[in-house]
C-alpha cells in the first residue's frame, strides 16, 4: 500500500505540473483540485470544437490578418500601375469692338477643354516585379494557413478521441470497483465463517482499495484531458 501512496503521489505531481504549462502557470505553481466528484462535462460534436478552434486559434487569425495586408498590398501596386488622367477648361472674354462695355451681341467667350493622360513607363516593370512578389506572398500565407488548419484539425481530432477514451476508461472502473466491492464482500462473510483465509481477505480489500485508486487517477487524467482539448480550441472555458 505505502507503494501505492508513493504512486498517487508521483502521479499527482505529473498532473499538477501537466496543467500548470498548459494554463500558462508558474511551474511551481500547486493547484488545488476542486470539485474532484463532480460529474465529468459531456462532450459535445467534433465539429463543434473545429469551429471554435478555426474562429479563435490565434495563429490562424495572425494568417488571416497577413492575408488581408497582402491583399491590400496588391490592390495598391495596382493602383500605381493606373495612369494618371487630367482634366482642364478654359474660358476666355474677348471684345472686338474696343469699349469697356461691349454692344449688344458683340463679344465673344471662347471654351476651350483639354484632357491629358500620363503613364510613368518606368514604373511599369518595377510595379510588375512587385505585383509578382506580393501574389507570391500571399499564395504563400493561404498554404501556411491550409497547413496550419489541418495540423489543428489533427491536434483536436486527438485530443477529443483521449477525452472520450478517458471517460470509457472511467466506466470501465467504475464496473471493477463494483465487481471488487462484491467480492470484497463475499471474502468478508467467507472469512468470518473460516471459509477464506486472512490472506484472501487480505488480496479482496487490496484489490478494491487499488480499484479505487485507480479510479481516482482516472477521474484526474480525463479533467487534464477535457482541459486539453479546450485548449487545442484556442478558449479554455466549459462554454464554446
């Protein structure tokens, strides 16, 4: 038993240490389980926890920021590719006759309109050279965020599959426990009637006791994986 205790001990450190880096804590930090009993949260749909990983993981929205500096990028060396066009009008006042204050219907106002259109030839392939470099970047950040999506798809994918393993794995002890506590019984009744020896007794209660402790480390590994797997959505809270 005292091996036991020094087994629970060294596997309670593991698992403090485990959640102190994944919540971003102090290693030294000593947390203070509560609510060891309470019952485990009931997963929800995969998809669930993708969307919530695509709309809150922060290197997917970094991507997506990148995404829109390039595209921006590229709408402005296309507006430096443009030429400048420019419009102009001029209106004269013209007196034939000589007097200050001209007759009637003797004076003329010519209009004269102009457009000119201006291209900076130089600039063209500079801007064409640019225009490359920026489409590249950008094909660039939509295969790194294509990767990274899939590498988080993965990540959850695992994640959410330990969660729901631990929890099977806790009912599967929870039926050993009531198998052991059965036993455990019919030992007690057989050994006060000198149908089962000490040792017997003995072997039920130690198989109970380590069905218990087992549980326990169960019920511990499956909140470090809950917390895990909201972790991989980039919001570790209970509500998505």
């Amino acid at each position: 038993i005292s091996l036991t205790d020094m087994e629970i001990e060294n596997n309670k450190k593991i698992i403090n240490y485990n959640l102190d880096i994944l919540l971003g804590l102090p290693e030294t930090t000593e947390i203070a389980i509560l609510g060891a009993d309470d019952a485990l949260q009931t997963v929800q749909p995969l998809g669930t926890y993708l969307n919530a990983a695509l709309n809150n993981r922060q290197e997917l929205q970094q991507l997506s920021v990148q995404h829109q500096i390039a595209d921006y990028n590229i709408k402005t060396i296309k507006a430096n590719t443009l030429p400048t066009v420019g419009l102009g009008a001029n209106l004269y006042y013209v007196n034939p006759s000589g007097n200050f204050i001209p007759s009637n219907q003797q004076f003329v106002m010519p209009i004269t309109l102009g457009a000119n259109i201006s291209w900076n030839i130089g600039s063209l392939w500079t801007n064409k050279s640019k225009m490359s470099e920026a489409r590249i970047q950008q094909q660039e950040i939509n295969t790194q965020k294509d990767i990274l999506s899939d590498q988080l798809k993965t990540e959850l994918n695992r994640n959410y599959q330990n969660y729901q393993l631990a929890v099977q794995k806790i009912s599967v002890l929870e039926t050993s426990i009531t198998q052991a506590t059965e036993n455990d019984r019919l030992l007690e009744s057989k050994y006060k009637n000198n149908i089962a020896s000490a040792i017997d007794r003995i072997d039920a209660e130690t198989l109970l006791y380590q069905a218990k402790i087992d549980l326990e480390l169960a019920k511990a590994d499956a909140k470090l994986a809950y917390y895990t797997l909201l972790k991989s959505t980039g919001k570790i809270s209970p509500s998505l």
